[in-house]
C-alpha cells in the first residue's frame, strides 16, 4: 500500500467529524480509538475493577511522548498544565533574575514569572527574541508556534544564543508537538499539553527537565512523585524519584487511557507526515486567501493561519458549520491530520461569500 494511502486510510478509519472541525489551536478531535478506551476506563471505575492498566497507560504515554519529543524518558514529567510547569520553573529562579518573553504570547508561558513580582521580566517581538538574549539574561521563556497566529519561533538561532550568553531556555510545545518535529532535548525545559495537536483528552501536560533537574524543586509534588509512589503514601515523601518523575503531578488516569492511544496514532502515521499534510492544507488556505484579497499574519511553514479583521465572522461560520476561532480580531485556522482540502475550499467558498 502506498504510504499515501496507508495515511489516508488510518485517518478514515479513527474521525468522523460532524462539522468542517479547523479549530485544533483549541482542541484537537479524539481517535475512536480514544474513545473506545475512555469508555473502557470508565468502566473500571463503574464496576470496581482493579486501575493496574490505567497506571500502565501513564509509563506508556510517557514513553511515547520522549520518543516524539526525542528525550530519554527519564527527563520526562508528568503535570496538569502548563501554567503549573511554568509555575515551578519560574520558582527555581533567584530573585532579580532576567527572563526574556515574546510579546502575546500564550499567558500559561509567561504568568509565573510576572506573579513572582522580583524577576526582571523583558518583553521584546517574537522576531527578535534570539537577537535579544543578552549577558545576565537568565531565562528565555518562549512559545514553539504561537497561539494567536501560528508565527514560529526560530528555536535553533535562540538555542545558539542562548548557549552564547549562558541562559537557559523554556520552550513550550503545545502548538507544535504532533505536527511540527521536535527536538526538545536541545532545550533546559519544553512543555506541551495533551489534548490539541496530541488529539488527547484535556487533563495533563508534559514537562521535559535536563538530567540534572536545572535546579527545580518538586514544589507540587505528592506521593506519586516518590522513587517509590506506593510505600510513600503517608507522611513527608522520604525519596524522591531519581527521573523527572519527581515533579508528577497526581495522574488523571482516564486522560492517560485515552491519550496512549491517540499517541500510538501519531506515531503510526509519522510527526513527518503529520506535517507534510497539515502545512500543505494551510499553504492551500494562504493562497486562496489571496485571490480573496485577505492577507493573513505571515507564518511561513506553520500550520496555523490568522486572518486579521475576519475574527468576527466565526459564529457565521459556526452556523455553517465551520468550527475556527476568533483570536483578538483574526480569523484563526488550523489545520491537521483530518482535514482534507475540501475542509480547505469550504472555507474558502463561505468566506468568498
């Protein structure tokens, strides 16, 4: 079977989406083979049957998410958001220390280190935040893609800069893992939650640490942060794990049953192909755009489009049944793996209207 057809097929085979769904920047659509394991869980807990695979499902979602983020698994953390990962990491940092930040970007990247009230916090354009790492900047903390517009980030100019001028580096992948390749291991921490590009249920967020833990503290940890979780229960936690499991937060189990599950689907179809297909589709958008007369933000390569001064026909296009997203005014689509170009003239066909 041509790779082609071998994508194709796996695609038809797991989505039925009801509407011309281009809205994975919010939330991607979950696998039927999700959703049968959602269902499977819940079941567990419906008929008091013992959880051992739902804690099966954690070590193996962990294992897929460091081969797609190309770390060990080791430095692979398991949390409930990326503002909680943001949080511990802006923690770790001494007082008047310099952190770097894009301008917009998603506020879960950003609000810790604000909050703290005692770190320099320096905004400068995404363009620009490479060139604006400096001696004594401390931190970079910066979006992969951009929420808002899908602009990315140039990550290996930053990685280099930073290397430069000694900073670390924070790169959260949320809108980018499952789509765009990875290379996470480059960086002293990345984070990406699980249920946009991931097609995962909502519930938990990856954090990758360095094998030293680049000085954090497992501020939020409980007992499954233990190298031992289950002889840990009571009282203060003797041991930590010696992985990044230390900085766990308490499972969401029925994420993890269904999240191994849309991993396996990712990694069956391949991060290369993933892309190959959605970039194709928001390249098709741009163009027709512009017989339209619409010039959206330029995001060379990113899967995400923004159209500025559209945002306000989103609930028409709801009507239509549409799904996109109005961010500040644009017009956001996004597109992934079960979009087809006709998802894509659609589209193009209401808002020509």
């Amino acid at each position: 079977m041509e790779p082609t057809e071998t994508f194709d097929s796996l695609v038809r085979a797991e989505f039925t989406p009801k509407s011309t769904f281009l809205n994975t920047a919010s939330n991607g659509l979950l696998p039927a083979r999700s959703v049968t394991a959602l269902h499977e869980a819940a079941l567990l807990r419906a008929e008091g049957r013992p959880l051992t695979p739902l804690y099966e499902d954690v070590e193996v979602c962990r294992a897929a998410f460091a081969r797609l983020a190309g770390v060990p698994v080791t430095r692979v953390a398991l949390g409930a958001s990326v503002a909680a990962h943001t949080g511990v990491i802006a923690a770790s940092l001494p007082a008047g220390a310099e952190v770097l930040t894009a301008e917009d970007d998603f506020t879960s990247v950003l609000n810790a280190f604000h909050l703290r009230g005692d770190l320099k916090v320096r905004t400068v354009p995404l363009e620009r935040i490479a060139e604006s790492v400096r001696p004594g900047t401390a931190l970079v903390a910066v979006s992969a893609a951009q929420s808002a517009d899908g602009r990315i980030a140039d990550l290996p100019a930053l990685r280099e800069a930073a290397r430069t001028h000694g900073a670390r580096t924070y790169v959260d992948f949320s809108q980018a893992a499952g789509w765009l390749p990875m290379d996470a291991g480059a960086y002293d921490f990345a984070a990406a939650v699980s249920f946009k590009w991931l097609l995962g249920p909502h519930g938990t967020a990856f954090l990758v640490v360095p094998e030293d833990f680049g000085g954090l503290t497992p501020l939020l940890a409980g007992w499954v942060a233990a190298e031992k979780p289950w002889d840990s229960c009571y009282g203060p936690v003797a041991e930590y794990a010696r992985s990044a499991r230390r900085f766990d937060l308490t499972h969401a189990l029925f994420t993890f049953a269904g999240l191994r599950r849309s991993l396996e689907l990712i990694e069956e179809l391949g991060v290369a192909a993933v892309h190959a297909h959605d970039v194709a589709l928001a390249d098709r958008f741009r163009a027709g755009l512009a017989t339209l007369g619409h010039e959206p933000v330029p995001a060379p390569g990113s899967a995400i489009v923004s159209v500025p001064g559209l945002g306000v026909r989103q609930p028409e296009l709801s009507e239509a049944g549409i799904e996109v997203s109005n961010r500040a005014g644009n017009l956001r689509a996004a597109f992934h793996l079960y979009n087809t170009a006709a998802d894509v003239d659609r589209l193009l066909d209401v808002l020509s209207d």
